[in-house]
C-alpha cells in the first residue's frame, strides 16, 4: 500500500467513527487538542500524525488503536 493510500484509509477509518460516536469536527478536535481543519486534513488524508495522536483518537473514540488501522472491515 502507498503511503497516500494509507493515509486516506486511516482517514477514512478516523471519520467512520467519529460519526459513529455523533461527534462534529470541532468536537473531536477539542478532545484531542486539535483544530477542526487539522481533523478534516487528516480525513481527507493530506495529513500524517504520530503515534500520540492516534492514541488520542483511540481514547477520544473510545475505540482500540488497532481498530483505526484495520481498513477492510467498513
């Protein structure tokens, strides 16, 4: 997979839950100390993120980290 590909995956998988959750842009973006553009770059894959900051989302979703990187399962 390339990295453009994975990262759009992620982010595909990062919106899948945040909506799951009913949770906003903005809203996610505060719990996570990020602003709402930041979250829609990484959605939108054009933004790559640390390990800390999936972590964040984990918690914030209130899903395993594991479960952001497992794309086939949408």
């Amino acid at each position: 997979m390339l990295d453009e590909e994975f990262l759009s995956e992620f982010g595909v998988k990062l919106k899948f839950y945040r909506i799951r959750r009913n949770y906003t842009q903005a809203q996610l973006g505060e719990m996570v100390e990020m602003s709402e553009h930041r979250i829609s770059q990484i959605e939108n894959g054009r933004c790559n993120i640390t390990l800390k900051t999936v972590n964040r989302f984990s918690n914030a979703l209130e899903v395993p980290a594991s479960k952001l990187f497992v794309f086939e399962e949408i």
